[in-house]
C-alpha cells in the first residue's frame, strides 16, 4: 500500500514537475518573442523618424512658397514675374501626410507580448503614439488633403495651367514641364487668391506641430526602448 502511495507520488510530481519546466520554457519563449518585437519595433520607428523629416521638409518649403507668393501679392506684384510665380504656385504640396509604421505595435497588442512590457511609461507612450495620435493625425491629414485638392483645381483653373511630367527625370515623379499657362493678375492680386493660401498655411502649421509632437514620442519611446531591452 504504501509502495503504492510513494509510486503515485512521484508520478505526480513528475507530472507536476513537467508542467513548471513546460510554464517556465513558454514564458521564456514570450519574452524572447517580446523583446525580438520591441528591436522591430525600434527599427520601425527610425522609418518613422526619416518619414517625419521628409514630411516635414515638404511642408516648411510650401510655406516658404506660400510666404514669398504672399509678399509678391503685398508688392503688387514686384518681387516675381509670372513664371516664377506659377512655379511656385504648383510647388505647393501641403498634402505629404505621415503614416506611422503601425504593423509591429499591432503584433506586439495581438500576441500578447504587449502585456509583458514592464516599463509602464513606455506602454503609455505606445498608446499615445499609435492611439491617440494616430487620430489627429487622420482627422488633420484628411483636411490638409481636402484643401489641396481645392487649392489645385482652383489654380489650375484659374491660370490655365497645362503641364507633363518627364517621367525620366527628377527623383520620384519626374521633372514637371509647363507646357501653357495664362497669368491672370487680376486673380493673383485679388483678395480670394491671398486668402486661399493663408487657408492653406494655417492648417499646414498646425500639422507641423502635430509631426513635432509625434517626433519627441518616438524619441522619447525609443530611450524607453533601449531601457526595456536592457531590463529584459
């Protein structure tokens, strides 16, 4: 009887024993999947970093555009002539939004490997980032793209622009060719034409303060990264 008792016993050790090895393989084995998904997820956020740059360098020369097309419009038209102008007309692109690389922080929240992250503030930063931010970033991105598009039938309309792209030349669309384009001073000068642009630098301001915000996130994130990997 009690040969008996002592077998059962240690068989369901064995058993129990057997189930702690295999507990503790898995939770080693979602660690090591948690912190492989945080190294994605820090290469992913330099993309991000070098889109926000792009963007943002696109942004600040429309502006810049803006500002000049503005002083020509105040100096009745003494700064530029009319072929400078229009060039500068169709340089204006306020519609280069940003979109964050979200693939890995969506694998990190569906494997679960979210909830193994021990720093709480970096968990915040994630959800502000890919949350909270990503919202603004729609709303103000669809806007910008509203306003653009209105922006450019208008013009185009309006100075009787025809134009081709040498699809061989520039960088990734090619060297735009003004082809035709009939300068009407009366609607450069006019009250319309100046308000359109500051309807489009507003919004474009706006927007770039949301990509500085959305940059000192993912530096911010990424310091916590590099503190979450080194704890890990």
């Amino acid at each position: 009887m009690i040969k008996h008792v002592i077998e059962g016993s240690v068989i369901i050790c064995g058993i129990l024993l057997s189930l702690y090895i295999g507990e503790l393989n898995t939770q080693k084995n979602n660690i090591e999947i948690k912190k492989e998904l945080i190294q994605d997820l820090n290469r992913s956020l330099n993309d991000d970093l070098e889109q926000i740059k792009i963007i943002q360098n696109i942004l600040e020369n429309s502006l810049n555009q803006i500002s000049k097309l503005q002083d020509d419009i105040e100096s009745n038209h003494q700064n530029l002539s009319d072929q400078e102008a229009i060039n500068l007309i169709l340089d204006i692109e306020v519609a280069a939004s940003f979109f964050p690389s979200i693939g890995v922080y969506n694998e990190l929240i569906s494997s679960g490997s979210y909830e193994l992250v021990n720093n709480s503030e970096l968990k915040r930063t994630l959800i502000d980032l890919y949350e909270t931010q990503k919202e603004r970033n729609y709303t103000m991105s669809l806007s910008l793209d509203n306003l653009a598009l209105q922006y450019v039938r208008e013009t185009l309309e309006k100075f009787n622009i025809r134009f081709t792209y040498n699809i061989s030349e520039g960088e990734v669309y090619g060297d735009r060719v003004i082809q035709n384009y009939k300068f009407d001073q009366k609607y450069y000068s006019s009250k319309e034409f100046y308000g359109l642009l500051s309807t489009l630098s507003y919004p474009a301001n706006n927007y770039n303060r949301l990509l500085i915000t959305a940059k000192k996130s993912i530096e911010g994130a990424k310091k916590l990264i590099i503190i979450e990997i080194s704890d890990t």
